[in-house]
C-alpha cells in the first residue's frame, strides 16, 4: 500500500456506517445510491461535504501552506470526502521508515518498523489501505490504560457503533426517515447497519451492527504482538470483553458490575451480553414473539434490561416491555430494569448491586477503602461521553 491510515483515523472510519460510505463515495451505477437519490440531492449533499467539513477544508482549501504538498497527501485526498465523514484530522498514517516520518496540517505519522501483523492492513480504496479493527486497538492499547482498552474493545466486538454524522449528513439521512405520508420509506440496512431513531423521528448516533471483532481475534493479535506496547492491554481486554454488548449504556453497566472489585467493579460476574432466550409456548403467547434478547443475563436466571430512554421512551415500547417481562417471569427469569441515571450516582448504583447479589443468592462484603479508590477510578473513565472513548 502506498499509505495506510491508521490509529484514530481507523477508528473514526470504523464507525461510519456503510449507507454513509455510499452516500459520500458510492459509484453512480450503485442500486442503493440510485434509491436513495429520489430522496436525497446526492452532488449537493458531495458539494456540501468538499465545502464544509473540516478534514476537506484542510485539505481542499488554497492557502501558502497547501500549494505545495507531498506525493503521499495527494494520493489521500482520494478519501478525503470519505473520512471526512467522521474525522476532521489530521489523518494519521501508518509508517515504516524512520526516514518517511514527516509532521503536516495534513497528517500525523506513526512509525511501525517491525513486521506487520497478518491481516491487520484492509484495501480501502486502489493503493490507500488501513488498518484493521483489531490493529487499530492494538495501536490505541500502547497509549491507553486497561479500562480504556477494554471500553474499545467493548464496541469494535460489541453490537454497536457510536456515529453523530455531521450535520448535511444527518439531514440527509433524515430524508430517509419513514414519515405519514411515505411510512414503508426507510434508511437501507447495509451490512447489518441500522440506526436507532428516537421517539420523535430524529436519527440517534447509536447504530447496530455486527461485531466487526471477535475476542479470540485480538487473544491471537496480542499473542502475536508480544513485544508490542499495548499487547499485554489488548490480551486483558480479549479475556475480559463481553461480546455482543449492544450499546455504550450496557457496556459501562457491565463494566461497573462485573469487574473484579480490586479493579473497581462490583465482582458480579458470570453474566452474558444479549442472551437469546427462546420462549416457551405460555411465554410465547404472552410476548407475541418465539425468543426475546437479555441485556446482561446470568445463568441462576436473572436478566438485568438496560432502560435507555433512546429505546424505552413511548407507551408502545413501554408495553412491549412489560409484555416480554412478563413472558420471562412466567419462565422463572427475574427482569430487573435499570437506568443510567441509576449507575450514574454511586449510591443508587450500590442499591442495585446489592439488590443483584441478593436475587443471585450472594452478599456484598464492604469494600475496603483501597477497593473503593479502585471504584472511584473506575467511575471516572467508565461514566464518559462515549464518543470521545478512542482519544487516547
């Protein structure tokens, strides 16, 4: 690859959902972008993004210090518009030559002169490849501590990704929305990509998606990397990662409640992200549906819903989940819900654990003034805006 974009600027393309990507970069030819353009003006919305977003201000606009560029800046300008979408730079690049590194508004090196893990480099566009989801957390592990490691962690192998596009982006994927008079029109499913709207039809900046890593992957990344800064990080995270997590409230909850307590957490363990449950034909009949999906589930038969307000904010879903509760009861399965604002304060959020050990036949010891520095710590990186969780 002639240049490889890398570390922060991977990450920030990582979340940018495939209907984006076409949006901004999709060829005429392309099904998808010939349906979307009966909604949306697709060579304004591209003016649009040349003209406003930063990263494509920094690299568009002439100025004395951008007549005269490297070879490298202009083979990038190609995906420019693309990353733009999510990053507003510089870009930051993988290199592997002491002699290469070179600062710029442009770009930000990064120097790796060992041997490139196998598949950690992915074509994004002709010869601008960049890197892989778990190199990138490789490369962000040998900067950040555990705790942040393991929150990245938790979304490129969760469900998720936190993406708050730029405002002409928005706008047009808003046109896509269902409205009265068109309700069947809707923002095409890439991939397994779809947005979470909220209640008054605005587009959120949680999208659900695949994991596009699996915790055995990164085991072997960090095997293979041992002499790495941010291997033995990036080993942690993939023992301690709950996969399938399905957003950035179930993560931080998981984290406060299942770290061992010399680590901050409440050593309440054993439980899983997003447990398919299948329903028995009473439960079935109660729920309307044939399975349902536990937040944090735990084997003794407790499910523990994370009641966002983005999901659970209308009658119709309020419904539904006392519907489902139901069903699960009728199953011997105990529904606890619980709220940010609940983990949020530390002594409402000690009620809960306790209320949680009690319904697993467990009791809290006191935690000892060192554990409760460790929880004071781990409050503090966990309870953050989950957007700025890569900017180590």
């Amino acid at each position: 690859m002639e240049a490889t974009i890398c570390d922060i600027s991977a990450f920030d393309y990582w979340r940018i959902p495939p209907v984006v990507q076409i949006l901004i970069a999709g060829e005429e030819d392309d099904t998808t972008l010939q349906k979307m353009s009966e909604d949306i003006d697709i060579a304004t919305l591209r003016s649009g993004i040349i003209d406003q977003l930063p990263l494509c201000q920094t690299f568009f606009k002439k100025s004395p210090r951008t007549r005269s560029v490297s070879e490298l800046t202009r083979t990038l300008a190609q995906v420019v518009p693309l990353l733009a979408a999510n990053h507003e730079g510089p870009i930051d690049i993988l290199l592997t030559k002491q002699s290469q590194r070179h600062s710029s508004i442009f770009l930000k090196p990064h120097l790796w002169q060992k041997q490139l893990p196998e598949g950690g480099i992915m074509s994004l566009f002709g010869d601008i490849g960049i890197a892989s989801p778990a190199f990138t957390l490789l490369e962000l592990a040998a900067r950040a501590n555990d705790i942040q490691t393991l929150m990245m962690a938790s979304e490129i192998c969760g469900s998720f990704a936190v993406y708050n596009p730029r405002s002409l982006i928005r706008e047009a994927l808003e046109k896509l929305l269902p409205t009265k008079q068109n309700p069947k029109r809707h923002i095409p499913i890439i991939g397994g990509w779809r947005p979470f709207v909220d209640s008054k039809g605005h587009l959120s900046s949680l999208w659900q998606r695949p994991p596009l890593v699996h915790p055995c992957d990164l085991a072997v990344l960090a095997e293979r990397s041992e002499s790495r800064r941010g291997a033995a990080c990036l080993k942690l995270a993939s023992e301690l990662v709950k996969e399938s997590a399905a957003s950035p409230f179930e993560v931080q909850t998981a984290l406060l409640l299942g770290l061992p307590r010399r680590c901050g957490g409440q050593g309440l363990d054993g439980f899983v992200c997003n447990k398919r449950i299948d329903l028995t034909h009473r439960a079935t009949l109660l729920a309307e549906k044939r399975h349902c999906y536990c937040d944090l589930f735990w084997e003794e038969g407790l499910d523990l819903e994370c009641q966002s307000t983005l999901v659970h904010q209308n009658a119709e879903s309020y419904l539904e989940d006392s519907e489902r509760a139901l069903a699960l009861e009728s199953m011997g399965i105990k529904v606890l819900p619980i709220t940010f604002d609940q983990i949020s304060s530390r002594e409402r959020f000690d009620a809960v654990s306790q209320l949680i050990a009690a319904t697993l036949g467990l009791k809290l010891p006191k935690k000892t003034p060192r554990q409760q520095s460790q929880e004071l710590e781990l409050r503090r990186q966990v309870l953050i805006d989950w957007e700025t969780v890569h900017l180590v």
